[in-house]
C-alpha cells in the first residue's frame, strides 16, 4: 500500500471529468480497466511500469522541467502540463515513485535552433521535383494497393518481399516506409487484419489535382507530428530540433529520421535543410498554400496519342483523374515525363470488371486522344466485349450453391479439368457446374484464372464488385471514450475520503500481516498510539497483538485516527 498515492488520489477527486480524461487518455488507459474507485487509479498511476510508458512521451522541454521538479527547482510554465499528467503534485514537487524513476536521468542540452533558412532557386526547384515524384509514387503505391493489399508484419511495415514486387513496379523500395506513414497520416491507407488496404477517402484523392493532393498530404503530415515537433503555434519546431524532442523515447531515434525522410519527400525540407517557399505557412500553422510550389511543376495534359501498336502516349503528366481511368483499361509501361500505356485484352476484361462497358470505353478514349481511336484497339475492344460475360456465376435458388453457366460448352469442360479451380470442387450439373463456394469466391477465381466470368445477381443483373473494398476510416484508439470508467470511479467517491482511505491502509496491513502504528482517540478526548501487528478486520473493528504489552487487541475503527504502517 503506498502512501504516495494518497496526494495524487486527493487531486483526481478533485480534478474536473474533462481533466481525468485528458489525463487517462493521454495515459493511454483502457476504459474496462478494473478499477474501483481513486485510489485504485491513484496507485496504478503512480506504479513504475505506468510510469515507464509515460515518460518516453514527453518533449524535451517537459522532461528538463521535471528534472528541475525532482531536484527542487520550480519546473516553471512546464509544471501545469506535468501536473496533468499526474507527474507532480499541484505544489510542483513529484510524486515519490516519478523522483525515484527520474533519478539519474539527463536531458541532452541542445539550444533551440533558429528557423531555417529561406531555399535557394535551385535547393527549391530540387524540393518541388521531389514532391511532385512522391505524390505520383504514392499514387501509384495505393493503386497497387487497392487490386492488392500488401501484407504488413507485426511493426506495421511492408514485408521484404512485397517492397522487392513494388520496386520491380518501379517504386524504390527505400522509401516505401516513409510513403506508408504519409498514407496512414492522411486517411488514405489503413492497416486491417495485418494488411494495408485503401480507404474510401484515397478514391476522391487519386482523381484530384495534383495541387490538391500534395495539400491534403502536407496538412495531414503536419497536424499529425508527435507533440515535441509540433510548435504553440499549430507547425513544427526547426528540423534540427526533431532527432532531441523525445529524450526518454528510446524509439524516438529511428522515429524521427522517418518523419524528416517524410517531410523531405513532401518537399517541406530542402536537401540542404533550408526551408521552400511553400513550406513557411505550414511550418506557422497556417493553412497550406501551394502557389509557390505549382509554379515549379510540370504542366499536366488532358490528352493523349493512341498509336496502332495497341500504346498510348502521354506527352506530359496526365491529370491524375484521366490517368486512374485509363490505367483502369490499359497497363502502363513507363512513367516519366512523357508516360506510356498498352492496351491488352485482359486490361480492358479488368475494366469490364470494375464496371466499364464497351461504349464507356470507346467514348472515354475517344474524348481524350489527339489521333482518334486507330482500329486495332477498337477491333480488341469489340472482341473482348463480346467474349466478356460468356462465363455466368450466379446462385441457385433452390438450392443455394453457387452456378457456372456458360454458352460455350468447350469452356464448361476445360473449367471442369482445370488443375487451378480444384479448390473450389466444381462438380458438373446438366450442362453447368455447380460448387457449394460462394458466388464471390468462384467469380474471382475464375477471373485469376481469366476465364470471361460475369457475377448474376439475384435479380438478375450485373453487379459491380470490388475485390478489396475499401477500408472503414482509421480510428484512433486514443480517443476512446472513457466517461465510463470516470463515472465509475466517481460513483465509488465516498464523502469521507479520510475515512475511505484509513480503511484501504488497515486491509492492506492485514493482508501483508504487518505492523501499524495506531493512534487511537479515547473516550476522555486524549490520543494514544499503540504499536499493532493487524491480524484481522471485520464488522467496524482490527483485531492485532500489541508488540508492547503482548496481548490481542481489539479496536473499533471509528476510534482509530491515524495508521502508518511500520517497515521493519
């Protein structure tokens, strides 16, 4: 039972519901957590594996404080914000057990550094290529994502062999960690059952302007720093300060050479640390403004050359809306400047899958090409068209498992021998193929293993599927509601909080079997102190031998002021 925990459980009773919650949530505690009253939360507060897991959250600034606090200086503007966090006591001394773990910790010194020079012409147009190269890679990252979501391992970080795949896609695989942390920050990327997949918002994003897409991503960057990067304006502190703004945090380190990684690839921090135009009204806490930055950007185009060979050619950029469509019908070879894409027929079944139709086709390609549709690609578009939809997955009414039916009987048999649909134990039924799989499970296989599948619904029409739908928004578990556990342990807060108190110290010393000094109020108004090894409580009274007339006492509580227990 510690004494310390007393001071701390007298403030949480006094402290408003919207400190407590500051306080648990920031504490990370769990609402279900079994805590009785405050007392309870006083001592699990104070309890050094709380306290390990506390302190690599504070900044610099908060951590020097509360090394002045333990030495018995003032901890000055700091001591309100450690005071929240149950740290130190309303008088600015800290609690035993924080004094205890602080002991012979440092702070490295390190004099704030002063705001980053403005970048040079050259350091800016470096910065703008760069971030122009990031948004268009991590495009490309969520698209390769949304067909197929990468595999995450237990840190939350891609798998080797996935970054191998998306490095022979063309994205380094070097920065494909600091692109995930991009994503995440901006809601476009969630991590569910161990797997990266797209939310909903990375859709509107894709189609956006270019402009559009890096402000989303630097505001999201920017209010998403960690408290000791961030500024009491609402930005960040110089770039030179980040790698110290977490002393106590041993991951912080590695943490904070990500996010600089980050912000150099958002174009925020020149490669020499000086600061572009764009990145000042950010860096203030001030609405982004990319003026200065499109300036430096390439034009995009909104057309495209469509060649015999069955290619498209971008003569710059294509507006990301354009791009995500045509990339949805035709795969694209190369990206640079000047950007290629190849028609195939089993690009254009894709696009038949996700909900094109032939003449959403012809008519998209034919609004944006310079040469018209050369006809080749009009001949492979038809052909493929008419082949589409000449397998049907559907479900039997009757039934319940799932149909294969076909026009073509030659199909229906070579899907019956076909060694990669074996799983799915296809058994033939008249002139169909029927398998107790579901609908959805079979159409995608048979799409895997291009067979011209269509998916029937049970109305009869043709549903659009999305193989990977997108993730439910991220959640932080952070803001969890707590209001529960506040209002379970305010409904355990009794009027005698000295009284409660006494009690929780007298069965501690029971259960620990161990010796209390007594002070005890008699009848005529006087105190005594006695000196009691606890045996027993119950019924309002404590039962204990007292160690100087050797003989078993009994008490009623009431009558007891005071108890401390005594160490031997």
């Amino acid at each position: 039972m510690s004494t310390h925990a007393r001071p701390l459980a007298d403030w949480l009773a006094a402290a408003s519901d919207e400190e407590l919650s500051h306080l648990l949530t920031t504490r990370g505690i769990r609402p279900d957590i079994a805590w009785q009253d405050l007392f309870d939360a006083a001592e699990a507060l104070l309890d050094p594996v709380s306290l390990t897991r506390v302190l690599p959250l504070l900044t610099s600034s908060e951590a020097s404080a509360l090394l002045r606090a333990a030495a018995g200086e003032d901890p000055g503007s700091e001591g309100a914000t450690l005071t929240a966090l149950a740290l130190l006591r309303p008088d600015g001394v800290p609690y035993a057990p924080v004094a205890a773990l602080v002991a012979g910790r440092t702070v490295p010194d390190s004099a704030v550094a002063a705001t980053a020079a403005p970048a040079t012409e050259s350091a800016s147009a470096h910065a703008a290529e760069r971030a122009f190269t990031t948004v268009a890679i991590l495009a490309d990252l969520l698209l390769v994502a949304r067909e197929s979501p990468f595999a995450l391992l237990t840190g939350g970080s891609i798998s080797a062999g996935e970054k191998r795949q998306l490095a022979a896609a063309g994205i380094p695989s070097e920065i494909v960690d600091p692109l995930v942390t991009v994503a995440a920050h901006a809601g476009l990327a969630a991590a569910v059952e161990r797997r990266l997949r797209t939310t909903a918002a990375a859709e509107p994003w894709l189609r956006s302007p270019v402009a559009d897409r890096w402000t989303l991503l630097a505001t999201s960057f920017r209010d998403s720093l960690p408290r000791g990067v961030r500024s009491p304006d609402g930005g960040w502190i110089p770039s030179e300060d980040w790698p110290s703004a977490h002393p106590w945090d041993p991951s912080w380190p590695e943490r904070s050479q990500v996010l600089l990684d980050a912000a150099r690839l958002l174009g925020l921090i020149a490669e020499d640390g000086a600061e572009p135009e764009w990145a000042v009204a950010l860096r203030r806490g001030e609405p982004a403004d990319p003026t200065s930055l499109i300036r430096l950007l390439p034009t995009e185009v909104d057309r495209i050359f469509l060649q015999n060979d069955l290619t498209a050619i971008a003569p710059g950029p294509l507006e990301p809306a354009l791009d995500v469509r045509l990339r949805s019908i035709a795969a694209r070879e190369s990206a640079a400047q000047a950007s290629s894409y190849r028609f195939t027929s089993e690009s254009i079944a894709h696009a038949f899958v996700v909900g094109e139709t032939e003449q959403s086709i012809l008519e998209f390609l034919s609004a944006i090409s310079l040469t018209g549709i050369p006809q080749p690609l009009s001949y492979l578009v038809t052909q493929t068209a008419q082949r589409h939809g000449l397998v049907r997955v559907s479900t039997d009414e009757e039934t319940g498992r799932t149909r294969i039916e076909s026009a073509d009987q030659h199909l229906i048999e070579a899907m019956a021998v076909d060694q990669s649909l074996r799983p799915l134990a296809l058994t033939k039924h008249v002139d169909a193929l029927t398998t107790r799989v579901s609908r959805e499970t079979v159409y995608w296989a048979l799409t895997d293993a291009r067979y011209p599948a269509t998916l029937i619904g049970t109305d009869g029409g043709l549903p659009v599927r999305e193989r990977h739908p997108a993730a439910p928004a991220p959640t932080t578990e952070a803001g969890a509601d707590v209001g529960s556990l506040i209002a379970r342990l305010r409904a355990h807060q009794g009027p005698d909080a000295d009284a409660a108190w006494l009690d929780r110290e007298l069965e501690a010393a029971v259960r620990a079997r161990a010796v209390l000094q007594v002070t005890v109020g008699m009848p005529d108004g006087s105190q005594r102190e006695l000196l009691l090894e606890a045996t027993g409580i119950g019924g309002g009274r404590l039962r204990g031998r007292d160690r100087a007339a050797d003989v078993e006492r009994t008490l009623p509580v009431s009558s007891i002021l005071a108890a401390t227990i005594v160490t031997p």
